[in-house]
C-alpha cells in the first residue's frame, strides 16, 4: 500500500504511474495530452514531485520517474520522507 502523504494530490499518482508504466522521458505537454489535465497544472504538480525526489528532471520540462518514485508506487517508501 502507498503512503499518504497529505500535500499529494490524485493527479500526482496518475503522473507517476504513467512515468513508471512508460518507462521514457516524458514532456509536461506529454503527460498532460494523456492524462488530460492542463499543461500549467501538470507542471506545477512536476515542479513539486521533482522537488519531492520523485521525478528527476532531463531536460528543462521533460521529466522520467526516479528510483524513489518507483519505490513510493511500489509502497516501500516511508511516508515520513516525503513530509514537507
């Protein structure tokens, strides 16, 4: 089970788990096409999980999962890490 983690939001999963399952580098426009939020709101939440270790940033604006980001999917992630 993942750890709840109060300033994560729906759209942060949906983020991650797209990056885990595509396993590429993905653009903010990308990911946000897919999951069909906004670009603007897609990077703000990338702007946070980057700052979170959950995804590490390429280039400026494209983005792949981190190692603790698939730990965190994965469930073995304390939540007591990612508290700001």
């Amino acid at each position: 089970m993942r750890p709840r983690v109060d300033w994560m939001t729906q759209t942060d999963d949906r983020i991650l788990e797209l990056l885990n399952e595509s396993d590429l580098i993905l653009s903010t426009a990308v990911i946000a096409l897919n999951l069909d939020y906004s670009r603007s709101w897609v990077s703000d939440r990338m702007t946070t999980l980057h700052e979170a270790g959950l995804v590490d940033s390429e280039n400026t604006g494209y983005y792949r999962i981190s190692d603790l980001g698939r730990e965190y999917l994965s469930g073995e992630l304390d939540a007591d890490v990612l508290e700001k």
